[in-house]
C-alpha cells in the first residue's frame, strides 16, 4: 500500500507510474479522491479532537459551579456538553466513513513501478534483460511433450487428478514423484547453502497475512477461500513466510533476513483451451520452494539482483536453457514495484514456459503490514520485502522431461542424481 506522505509529496511521480501501468486518463483522478479524502479526515479527525477537549473543559467547570451553589448555570453547561456529546458522535461516524473510504481506495492502488519498468500492455511488451546465446535444443521428429511422456514412462496421472479432486490437479507416482521430491530437496539445499532459513509455514493463512502481501483485494478471485473458517489455501509461500515479520519492529542490524520455503501453493485461475496449458504448463495445485527478503531499502535493489543469481545458478545446474525477463508496466503484479521472469525452453512444445518471477515490493508490503524498523537515528522505518520463486516445479518438471528424452528414457541431470537416486527415468 502506498503511503499518504508518498502520494502527497510525489503526486506527479505516481500519476507518470499510474500511467506506465496502463492506467487511462479518466482514472487518474483516484489520486485526487485520495487526497481530497485524507484532507476530509484530517479536518474531521481536527474538529472532533477540539470538540472532546471543549467538552472536557466543560464538565470540569460544572462540578465547580454546582459545589458553589451555581446550579442554573451548571445546568446550563451541563446541557451545552450533552449537545457536544452528540456533535462527537456524528463526527465519529464522519471520521470512521472517511478513514473507511481512504482505506479502501490506497488498497486498490498498485505500487509505483521501478523508473526501469518498461511501458506496454501485455507479457509480448516485456523487456528481454538476458537472452540464452547458445543454441536451442533441438529433438528429433518422434520427441513427444511431456503429457504424453507420462503416459509413456508413469510418471503423473492427470486423470486420476480429476477423479480424485477436479481438472488441475496432478498425482505424480513412481519416479515422477522422486523426481518432485528430489527437486524440492535440491532447491531447499541450495537456498540453504546461499545461507536461507528454512521455514515450514501454514498452508492456509487469514484475511491479514493474505492483505498484507497484496493478494487481497487484488487476487480474491485466483484464490481458494474456506469460507467456513475464513481462511485463504496459500497461492505462494511468499504469503505466509513474508507474513511473520506483520507488525514487528526490527532494528538496523537485523538485516538482512533470508527465509525460503517449500510448500504446496494453490491457485484457481481458470486456463484457455489449446497446448500452452495442456499437462503440467498451468495447473491449480504445484509444489513451489520460495525464496523471501526483508531488507534495509538502501540495499534491495543490489539483493534482487543476488537473488536472480541464485534462481540462475539453479537452472545452470539443472541444465535448462533460460532467458531474463523485465516485466512492462501491463504485466507487472499489483504489489511489485520491479519484476524479473526466468523462462526455460520446452523442446518439444518449441516455447518458453514461466518458470520464476523475483520481485522487489519497496514498501508497499511492508506499509499493508506495519513492518518497520529503527533506523541510525532511532526513528521508525518502513523495510523493503523481496521474494522469488526458487523454483515453481511444474514447468521444471515439463522441460526437463520434454529436454532430455533419450531412446532409453528421460536423462537426469547430474546435480539432481544423488537427490532421485536414478540417472535415467524409464
């Protein structure tokens, strides 16, 4: 969320930010609504505090005027506080409306992108920040997609998904499940060698953690919602793991922090027909190891680029061809300020797939969740909040599959054989 002090001091850099997010002229005017509101509550909050104090006055002078026999006159005062009473009353509810307003409308606003952020409206205006030199892998005529290699070799069940739960839920079996499981261990050891705490958090979360990271009200809809207790099933461990620091205060040597996390995520965005979402390219239930950052904000910028290291070095060592991407202003998550994809080339479906987006928030997490600390100077700080997938394994799975397919079966990786236990999948 963006703060009030921002939005006043900075209101032509918000309106050019608004723009690059494709945001019309016609709707630009929510930063005076915004404005005009917090004046409102400025003003109302001002003349409720001057009506309690008079009304305090007041009541200390009637025990006076009574104890000295005035009665009439304390009377009279007596009345004059029971009509400030009511003048209070109705400004209370001005200024519960006014706040109510103000609340609402600085939750519908996205951050401000990074000055960097490219302008466009949809993903084919994103930036390529790093393109894949070498050459593509090629396969020959009789390479078949990853769907039809699990037929082929056991190694998910897409139906046996639908049957047990609903379409988008894959059961991995066999090697297809020590694969899965070798990856998570591989991503979590290697986030632990980049010095990461390991975290196992909650799978669900409630209504605060899931607006604190921004997913409400933006994401309602891509969410599963237990209504019967009010809980959320987590879209990303980014959610709960950012979540633990809600409401702390930090000091300056506590940076940086370094959280990573293996958990299922959950996401009911509905997909289109056709090959770019066949099998594992876009599903409502996959395994996700997710990396987290809070940090001083002198130095988040220099730490999102260590974490693109770290997502790089894990595709190196999984032998996938990959390209960087900067994120345009039409693409770019409601809370992001700055977003870098990482892509991996599927041979066989001949497209990059999505495979990680590692994103610096600024403040505007940290403001939703009151998440600050004491500065040099001993005064109170909003912290920037970063994270990153490190790595979703869905798509993982699909181009490592889909890339090393041999007439003798599907080749593993050398990094990942002592995690599977198996060099070649057949």
């Amino acid at each position: 969320m963006l703060q009030l002090s921002f939005i006043r001091e900075n209101k032509d850099r918000v309106l050019k930010g608004l723009k690059v997010r494709n945001y019309a002229d016609k709707d630009l005017g929510i930063i005076e609504e915004v404005i005009a509101l917090d004046d409102k509550r400025k003003s109302t909050q001002k003349s409720l505090d001057d009506q309690l104090a008079q009304a305090k006055v007041l009541s200390k002078q009637i025990g006076g005027l009574y104890k000295e026999g005035k009665r009439s006159e304390g009377d009279a005062l007596k009345e004059q506080v029971a009509s400030l009473k009511e003048q209070t009353s109705q400004l209370q509810e001005e200024l519960k409306a006014a706040e109510s307003q103000l609340t609402e409308q600085l939750l519908s606003l996205p951050n401000i992108p990074h000055e960097s952020v490219p302008a466009g409206n949809t993903d084919e205006d994103n930036e390529v920040f790093k393109d894949w030199t070498e050459e593509l892998p090629v396969l020959t005529g009789d390479a078949l997609p990853h769907w039809e290699l699990s037929k082929k070799y056991t190694i998910f069940d897409l139906e046996l998904g639908t049957k047990l739960t609903g379409a988008g839920f894959p059961l991995y079996r066999g090697k297809g499940a020590k694969l899965q499981r070798g990856l998570i261990n591989f991503f979590l050891d290697e986030g632990h060698e980049a010095g990461y705490e390991e975290i196992i958090p909650p799978l669900l979360v409630n209504e605060d953690s899931a607006r604190g990271t921004g997913q409400l009200p933006d994401k309602e809809g891509q969410m599963y919602h237990c209504t019967g207790d009010n809980l959320y099933l987590i879209p990303t461990a980014e959610v709960p793991i950012t979540n633990i620091y809600r409401n702390v205060i930090m000091d300056e040597k506590d940076f940086p922090v370094k959280l990573c996390g293996h958990t299922p995520c959950f996401r009911r965005e509905a997909g289109s027909y056709g090959a770019h979402v066949r099998g594992l390219n876009r599903v409502h239930q996959f395994d996700k190891v997710e990396i987290v950052r809070i940090e001083h904000p002198d130095k988040s910028y220099e730490v999102l680029m260590e974490m693109l290291a770290h997502v790089e070095k894990l595709l190196q060592k999984l032998e996938l061809p990959y390209r960087i991407l900067r994120l345009c202003g039409g693409d770019l998550g409601h809370a992001a300020a700055l977003t870098y994809d990482f892509e991996v080339y599927s041979a066989a479906q001949k497209r990059w797939l999505e495979v990680s987006s590692v994103s610096n928030f600024e403040t505007y997490q940290s403001n939703r969740m009151k998440l600050r600390f004491r500065n040099e100077d001993k005064k109170m700080q909003l912290a920037h909040t970063l994270n990153g997938s490190a790595l979703a394994l869905a798509r993982i799975v699909a181009a490592l599959l889909e890339n090393n397919q041999t007439p003798e079966g599907i080749r593993i990786p050398k990094a990942l054989q002592p995690y599977t236990r198996f060099d070649i999948l057949n």
